[in-house]
C-alpha cells in the first residue's frame, strides 16, 4: 500500500516542480529571472495581506425585537457590590456595656483589652456630669456646621482648652475622629506635591493622602535609614523637588504595631531635606511624656517644630471627634479649605465639654500616667515569653502588639490562627482582645497581629489574667504550626 502511495505522490511532485520551474512560468524582475514557484509565493502573499487589510464582514443592522431583548436581560448576571460571603463572615462581639476595663459581651462579663480606654476615663464621674450639664443647656446635637451657626461657645473652648494644654498657638476640632486625618491632609498637600510616608500607617491617613492626589512614596515601618534614603532619592533625582511642597507623614504610635515613631531623628531628617512633618498622636495623646503631652514631650522635641498634630479624642479623652493643632495659620487655613470642618455637621457640643473635663482630670490626677505605665510594663513583661507569639511593639506603648513567631506566608491563615486564639481566650477565659483586620482598601502590609490596649483602670490580676490565658491559648492553637 505504501508502495502504491509512493508511487503516485512522487511523480506528482516532480510533475509540479518541472511545470514551475518552465520557462513560461518564469518573470523577469529588474533583469533577474525569478522561478515560477517564486513568483506564486509572493502573488499568495499579496493576496492574503489584501484579504486582511478589507474590513470585515458584518450583518446588516436592525433593531433587536422584543423577544430577544427579554432574552438578554434574562440571561445577563451583574457583578456583585460586595465580596461573597464566606470573605465576610465574622461576627463582631458585642458589648452590652459601657467600654470599662470590665465589660458584658454576650451576657457574660469580660475583661476588656479591646477598647483604647488608656485612663480609664470611661464612666468617670466628673466627665458624666460634665455631659449632663451640657446635654441640659445645649441639646444633643448642633445641627450645622461650624461655618454656618454650628459654632457653640463649647467649641472654641475646647480648642482653647487643648492648645493650651498642648503649648501650640491655636487648634481646631473635628466632628469625628478620622475625619480628622481625612480632612487636614487634603487641606495642604494638592496634587503635584511630594509626601513621604510610613507604610505602616492606618486607614484614615492613607485615605487621606489618596484624597491629596499628592505624589506618595512609602519607606519602611520605623526605619530611619529607609527615610533618609527616601529624602535623599527624592531631593537628589527631582529637579523640581525644592519648588515643591514636601511633607513626612508619621503616626506618633502607629495603631498597626504598636511601635512608638522616633520623633527626634525625624526633625533631624526634616530640617536637613527642608520636608515638613504631619503627625498623627492619636495613640499618644494623654499617654506618652512626663505629663501626657504626647510624643514631643517623650521626645524632647519643641512642639513648634511640628508643623501639623492631629489626633482623635476617642482613646484617651474617652470622648468622641478630633483636633488638629499648630500656628495660627495653619489652623485659620482649615477653616476655610478643610471638607469635614466646612461641610460636616459640627461636634456634639456634650462631647466638647466632656473633653475639656478630661484634660483637667488628667493634669488634676498625674497619678493616672503613672498607674498607665506600671501596667504597660507588666504585660510587656509577661507577655515576652508567650509561645509562637513575638510583641511587636515598644515597651512603653498603650497598644500592645502580638504577631506570630512564624508566619504561615499567608496573611488569611495567619488570620485565621490569630482569630482562633483570640475566640479561645473570650470563650475560656472571659478575656477581650483585638484582632487586627484589613480591609481590602488598605494598603497596610505589616503582620497582623493580636492587639491588647492597656488601660490604667486595668488591675494587675486583669494583667496577669490576660498573659496566662494567652499563653494557653497559643500553646493549644499554635501546638502543630
């Protein structure tokens, strides 16, 4: 059979090269004779390239009838708002009390690490009296914001009050807390200008800074020399760097570690690259320094070489908004250019006086910093040797920060384990911890971690309770990791 086969294709073949290679098959090109098969090739070249280059084929239009518009429609499935289900599923504990160092949760008392009560304020009489009486003369709300008849008395005394306490010219209040970070930001740096940033900063400031439009480069969590290298790649590549408005965004305490920011090597660095600097003291307001004046005082570093302070008065203080602080232009700027000042409904005038009231009982009773730094360093002690978990943060910060010894390269498992431990401890032990989540808009890329935030309302068998609780946990959940 082969043979046969053989016998037919090959004189076939030898047929079809003598018939190209003939004489009246061949062109004369310029003067050179080109063979038949030769010039065949190119007119097939030719001919799909012309097929190519026609447009293609389409039917004729018409209008869609209404049956197969109702097909259509059927058959269409629009993308979901929200991410599935299984992403989402986790049921937030619920207190059914005030947010003390003991709370209910599920009917069932606690002990609370997860609330960033730092003086134990919550509850406090003088601030419930100082809440009542000014529910009873101003109402609940103000209905308006601070440029259109929403300026009460209150207002401009707690901002009297906490540039005073602060040693800062003037400051400015905000109606919540992150609205604070939202609204400052975007305030002075525009589109065009230069912000060198922490990555580890939290929420609220990235979305700032996303609002900004500024130009963001990022330099490692804590790493002075990351900084330095940051400014100096900046000032040395960018021509125009020196025209620009340049800014060095930090967290005083960075809510996503826990450490505490060295605020003397970054005035260094920003008076050598002439960068200006926007700190966030959210976590260090009323807790760090001699009298709880924040990082400058725990530093040593002038506060009027701050240019801008922002902070929220919803740890600490046990209130609600925030407060953004410096020289006198700075604050008057954000009255005119700041959207959360200008736009939003201002701050409950009982949540200013309640403010008020805590700074006095903070500078009344110096006794509540100290009791807050006793126990900080209990726990960090008695949390050092917990197995599988490291502190993450300083010893002397309020938010006490524990992340895996070994991560399982995988930021949900690592989740997953930490979130097993902490409903280990709150089921067995009756003991509230925090659990760091990121939301898919952040761009955090620190290790989660379990959060403690140490209260100077919290005794030391609460301390001792939540190190021994924790250790078993860890022990038990981590055992095969």
């Amino acid at each position: 059979m082969e043979f046969l086969l053989s016998n037919l294709v090959n004189p076939a073949l030898d047929w079809g090269l003598k018939v190209l290679d003939a004489p009246s098959v061949r062109a004369v090109i310029f003067g050179t004779s080109i063979g038949g098969h030769i010039f065949v090739d190119v007119l097939l070249v030719l001919v799909i390239i012309y097929l190519l280059s026609q447009k293609s084929y389409k039917p004729p239009k018409r209008p869609l009838t209404e049956n197969e518009i109702d097909e259509l429609c059927a058959e269409w499935v629009p993308e979901p708002l929200i991410p599935p289900p299984q992403e989402i599923a986790y049921k937030t504990p619920v207190l059914e009390s005030a947010a003390g160092p003991h709370a209910i949760v599920n009917g069932k008392e606690v002990v609370n690490f997860a609330s960033a009560n730092y003086l134990g304020l919550i509850g406090h009489e003088k601030l419930l009296e100082s809440c009542t009486s000014a529910l009873e003369k101003y109402g609940v709300g103000s209905c308006g914001p601070r440029g259109f008849y929403g300026t009460i008395d209150v207002h401009l005394d707690c901002e009297a009050r906490i540039a005073k306490f602060l040693g800062t010219p003037d400051s400015i209040l905000y109606s919540y807390g992150l609205s604070t970070m939202f609204s400052a930001i975007p305030a002075f740096c525009k589109k065009g200008d230069i912000v060198v940033v922490d990555e580890g900063v939290h929420w609220g400031i990235q979305n700032g800074l996303q609002l900004s439009k500024g130009t963001i480069a990022y330099f490692k969590h804590n790493d002075m020399n990351s900084l330095q290298n940051t400014l100096e790649k900046i000032t040395a590549q960018n021509k125009r760097a020196k025209k620009l408005r340049r800014y060095i965004v930090v967290e005083a305490i960075y809510q996503n570690s826990g450490q505490i920011a060295p605020l003397d090597e970054i005035v260094r660095l920003k008076q050598k690259y002439l960068f200006r600097v926007i700190l966030d003291e959210s976590n260090s307001f009323g807790v760090l320094g001699r009298s709880g004046r924040g990082l400058t005082e725990y530093c040593g570093v002038p506060v009027e070489k701050i240019d801008i302070i922002t902070a929220a008065m919803g740890h600490a203080l046990a209130t609600e908004g925030g407060f953004c602080t410096g020289s006198a232009r700075v604050i008057d700027h954000q009255r005119l250019s700041s959207s959360g000042y200008v736009f939003s409904a201002s701050l409950p005038p009982y949540l200013a006086s309640a403010a008020i009231t805590a700074i006095d009982v903070l500078e009344e009773n110096p006794g509540l910093l100290t009791k807050l730094k006793a126990n900080i360093a209990l726990l960090f002690k008695e949390l050092s040797s917990i197995p599988g978990l490291l502190i993450a943060s300083s010893p002397e910060s309020p938010v006490v920060y524990l992340r895996l010894e070994r991560s399982t390269d995988s930021t949900k498992d690592d989740q997953h384990l930490l979130e097993d431990i902490a409903a280990h401890v709150l089921n067995e032990d009756s003991l509230l911890v925090v659990v760091s989540k990121r939301s898919t808009l952040d761009k955090c890329h620190l290790p989660v971690g379990i959060k403690l935030f140490v209260s100077a309302a919290h005794t030391e068998s609460d301390l001792m309770k939540a190190a021994d609780s924790l250790k078993r946990a860890a022990s038990l959940v981590l055992k095969d990791c």
